[in-house]
C-alpha cells in the first residue's frame, strides 16, 4: 500500500470537483458499457469528442461533465475540490483510449475495439467506484520515469 501513498501526478493550480469527476466517470462506464454490448461506434465517437473537451480546451464542461454537474446539483454533496491536472492526463488517457475503439469498430478489428473499451471500462469504474486514479498511477509508474530529468 506503500506504492500508492507516494503517487506523483501532474500538478495544476486550478480545481475540479471530485465528485462531479466521478460521476462523469460513471457516465464514461454506462456508456462504454453501451458500446460493448451494441457494437455502436456513435458511442465512442461521443466519448472521443467529450474527451477531447476535457483534456484541451478550456470549456467549463463537456456534455458528460454538464450532466455529472446537473445530477450533482439535485443530490446536493458538498464539492470536494481536486487538484485538475491528474484528471486531464486521465482524459487524454481516456481520448487515446475511445480514438482506439473508433478506428478498430471502423476497420472491423472487434477484438481490438472490446480490448481498448474494456480497459476504458476498467479505468473509469476505479475511478468512479473506488476512486483509485488510474491516470495517476499510469503518470507515476510509466510517463515520470520516461521524463523526469534527473540532476
């Protein structure tokens, strides 16, 4: 448990709601779980867009960020405020990821689409049900080491 206790994420001043993350992350699970019982590459095409929003531009929220913060709104918890960084490696993760089962649905490679969809899946559900960053770990233990300048 050590190992997780000294997690090293890209570091940001700006803030997001962990709560709204998180059920942004539920919404990334339903509907990838969509996909993978569908077939639909409508789906992931959506997920690469909202993902696209999340992890370069600016904008306030993506369409799947804007229903987590509605549905937040009628539960009513109190934000818990989370540094952002993190959370857009994770959305460019997450891009990468649905960019995948895109093309692999578009160039009939199925094994490949369900193997990126359920690794997105994976990532999402760690995130929303256990909030267990995946991004984070993924930036300690494989992107750190390739571009820390060591002294």
């Amino acid at each position: 448990m050590a190992r997780f206790n000294s997690l090293i994420c890209p570091v940001s001043s700006e803030r997001v709601d962990e709560n709204r993350v998180r059920f942004t992350a539920l919404g990334v699970v339903l509907l990838t779980a969509v996909f993978l019982f569908t077939g639909s590459v409508i789906v992931p095409a959506f997920l690469v867009v909202d993902f696209y929003i999340r992890a370069f531009t600016r904008m306030r929220y993506s369409p799947l960020s804007f229903l987590a913060d509605r549905l937040i709104g009628l539960i009513g918890p109190e934000p818990v405020w989370i540094d952002k960084a993190p959370k857009m490696f994770a959305a460019r993760v997450g891009l990468m990821f649905s960019v995948l089962m895109v093309a692999a649905s578009l160039l009939n490679m199925p094994i490949l689409a369900t193997a990126s969809g359920s690794i997105l899946v994976l990532f999402a559900f760690l995130e929303c049900g256990v909030n267990f960053c995946a991004g984070c770990w993924v930036y300690t233990y494989v992107v750190y080491p390739l571009v820390r300048k060591d002294s």
